[in-house]
C-alpha cells in the first residue's frame, strides 16, 4: 500500500499507508490524524481538508479542476501548492508522499 | 417567550422536511437559523448546481429543491426566524428554554438539531493584528454603503460579492480590487464588467496579491500586500473589504454537553435522540454507525425524529401511524380540500 506522510503545522510527522483509491484526506480522517477537518465530507463544497503539497510533488500528482481552485479560494491561507486533499486518489504512483497541514481550516 | 412543540435549529433542506414531518402529526415548530435566507447549505454552497439524488426528482438545482420544501410545508405557517443564532439552552422543568444571539427565547417540550456542520460565518483575514480595525475600516459585509463615498476602498476576494462591490463601489469610491490568483470565479457578466471599468481606469486591480499588513494607529492608514513572488507594495486606502465566502462554525453547539465526536452529534437510530433527552439531531450534524451525508438520509432522520418528539409534546396522547394518503386529520392539517 502507498504510503503517505501528513506533517502538522507543529511539524509532527505521521506516515501511513493508505489503501489505493482511497483520497488523501480519507486517509487522514480515518487514522485520525488531526489538522484535516472535511466538513463536507469529500464533496469539494468547503475548503476544510486543505493542504500543501511539497514542491517536487505538485507536478506528479493529478492537476487540480477549476471547482477546486475557486474553492482553495476560500481556503485558510492558500498558496501556489495548496490542494484540497479530499481531491488527491491514493495510488501506488503516489507512494511516498508528503503534504503538510496548514495551521487551521477555514 | 415563544411557546412551541419543537424548535428546529436549522433552515435546511432536513430542517424544513422535519417541519412538515413535525407538522403532519398535529406538533408545532418555529426554525432558527444564522444565514438571512431558508436553504442552508443548498442556498448558500450550490443555489445553482444540481443535485441528482433526491428520489423521485431525477435533477433540481440547490434553490429548486429548497422552493419545493418551503411550498411543501406552507400549510403549517411556520416561523422562521432569520439572522439569528442560538446561544444557549437550558432545562426548565420539563421544558427546553433556548435563547438566540438576538435575545428571542423559545419554550418548547423537544429541540431538533438540523445545524448541518454549524452556521454560516463570513472567512476571515488571517493577517495578525488587525482585530482592533475589524468593524470599522475592515468589514466582511456591508450594511450602509454610503459610508464610501469619495474614500478609497480595497477589496480582497474574487468571486461574485468581491466583484458585485467591486462594480457598485465604483460609482462612489476609489476602488481597488485584490485577488490571490489571475482568474476570478464570478458570473461572466461581472468579471467582464470589471475588466471593463478596469480598463476605463475607475477599478485598480491586483492579482496573485494577498493581504499582509495593515497600518495605522486609530484607523487604518494603508495596507500591504504582498505578491507570490514575495515582493511587497504598499496601498493608502481607507476601508478594507474581505469577501472570501462563508464558513461554517459550529459555535454554541459544542458547549451543551452533547458528546461532540469530530463536529458531529452521536445519536440513536430509533428516534434520533441525543445523550440529552428531548434533543434530537438529524440530517450532516448527527452520526451513528452507517451515517451517509445525503439529504435523502437526513429526511429519514427527521422523519423518526419527529415522531420522538410527539411523546415530549403530548405525554397523554399515544402517537398513531397514519398515511398522508388516506387519513382526513393529516390531510386537514396539510390543508388539502376534496
């Protein structure tokens, strides 16, 4: 299984895998792992599972759509690699990556 | 004080079905909720899109769905009372007694927690120190525009209510609009309006800006803002306007003792009642094991829900199951004439 690692805005590291085609933040809120709200739920309507991507990830993972961007929006502090992580499918091309939460959601 | 059955904290679309569930069994309600309009989150997130799961209406866009609702439950003349947040709750006997943020307070014998992930707040700038200008020079909505005229205003967001000022400020004030990315995500009109009185030289506009600090002592003197590729620049202006959309804060809820998991209010699946007796929770804000965040999930709960209510509304009375169908005393209280 990919594994995925998830930095907290205090810099605490949490790798986990992730079973594949699961997203990235139903990996996050199924162990747990704080810093990932998801208020809706993974429909792409509130901006609360968002994350930064580091940069030798961005290009590798699948472009975002313009639903997103306009929702990174209204995110807390977006910037040129936010996401929203309930966007991001687990595959095994993505093994090994690491997003960092932001110091809130919304 | 308001004397009712149940109060619904709520005015989405599970709230207004809880309603007309509520009322074909003879209960009354009156609804409470922080948004200026009867939607939740179908008015304010998605008036527009469509939605394909609502059974029985193959597609109906978020503002469809919430018209059908308020036409369905016209018969029972309920209050909604907008605008306004509920505060506090708290025992009386064996009635619940709930205030709002406007001092309205309610009596009733069972409350319904219908608040899908809390209400709606306006995002905020995240920039430090600048608490002391919120409501004053920087405001996230606008109650009497004239207090623009002939100042120099900067707007911060790029969607239709950063746009709609942009355009209508123009007529009175020196506006300046600041987005963090080169597209903006209003209505074609608007942006092509605002292109245009851009180009005519009333509207500055500045791009892949964010807000990074405010100066001034007693009021605002000039802001910075500061560009993606971390260059800085200055702007004198005299108001600062954050229109980022809306947030959803769950707020009070979460101090009345309710075994909060993850936003979330763990109910029973048999009425849908809370660890609190006589508070029910239904629709995005409950969870138990097998929880789906639909709206066809949410009018199950409100369903069962208000039959939990009956027994706190009328403790003398045996609730009977009846069909809309086929029973006269439903059929009168929807007020349908044979």
């Amino acid at each position: 299984m990919p594994k995925i690692t998830y930095i907290s805005s205090e810099e605490k590291i949490t790798t986990i895998e992730v079973t594949n085609g699961l997203t990235v933040m139903e990996g996050a809120v199924q162990n747990d792992i704080q810093g990932i709200d998801a208020d809706c739920g993974g429909g792409m309507a509130c901006a609360t599972c968002h994350v930064y991507v580091k940069d030798d990830w961005y290009d590798k993972i699948p472009k975002k759509t313009d639903g997103e961007e306009d929702m990174l929006d209204m995110a807390f502090e977006p910037n040129k690699s936010s996401r929203l992580s309930c966007q991001i499918t687990v595959t095994d091309e993505l093994d090994g990556l690491v997003v960092k939460m932001p110091s809130k959601q919304g | 004080m308001i004397k009712t059955d149940t109060l619904v904290i709520g005015a989405g679309p599970v709230g207004i079905f809880c309603v007309h569930q509520l009322g074909i069994i003879g209960l009354k309600s009156e609804v409470v909720d922080n948004l200026d309009k009867i939607g939740g989150q179908c008015i304010e997130l998605y008036p527009d899109k469509p939605i394909y799961d609502i059974p029985a209406v193959p597609d109906c866009t978020g503002e469809e769905l919430t018209n059908n609702l308020i036409e369905q439950i016209k018969a029972f003349k309920t209050n909604f009372h907008l605008n306004e947040r509920v505060e506090e709750i708290k025992k009386v006997e064996k009635k619940w007694i709930t205030k709002t943020n406007k001092g309205t307070e309610f009596e009733s014998s069972s409350i319904i927690i219908a608040a899908g992930v809390g209400s709606f707040e306006p995002r905020k700038f995240s920039t430090k120190e600048i608490d002391k200008f919120v409501g004053k020079e920087i405001l996230y909505s606008i109650r009497d525009k004239t207090v623009f005229k002939d100042k120099t205003v900067c707007i911060f967001g790029g969607g239709d209510s950063a746009l709609d000022w942009a355009i209508e400020l123009s007529n009175t004030s020196k506006v300046i609009l600041v987005h963090r990315r080169d597209e903006f995500r209003g209505m074609q009109a608007s942006i092509d309006k605002v292109t245009q009185l851009k180009e005519e030289g009333k509207i500055k506009i500045y791009t892949k800006y964010q807000l990074d600090a405010v100066q001034g002592s007693e009021k605002v003197e000039s802001i910075s803002i500061k560009h993606d590729d971390k260059t800085i620049k200055e702007i004198k202006t005299d108001y600062v306007l954050g229109f980022f959309g809306l947030i959803m804060q769950l707020g009070p809820i979460a101090d009345w003792g309710l075994n909060l998991n993850k936003k979330t209010i763990p109910v029973n699946t048999e009425s849908f009642e809370t660890n609190k007796e006589g508070i029910f929770a239904i629709g995005d804000i409950c969870s138990y094991p097998g929880k789906l965040k639909l709206i066809l999930s949410g009018f199950h709960e409100g369903a069962l829900a208000a039959r939990g209510c009956f027994k706190y509304a009328k403790p003398d009375e045996k609730y009977r199951f009846e069909f809309t169908t086929s029973s006269k005393i439903v059929k009168d209280r929807l007020g349908v004439k044979e």
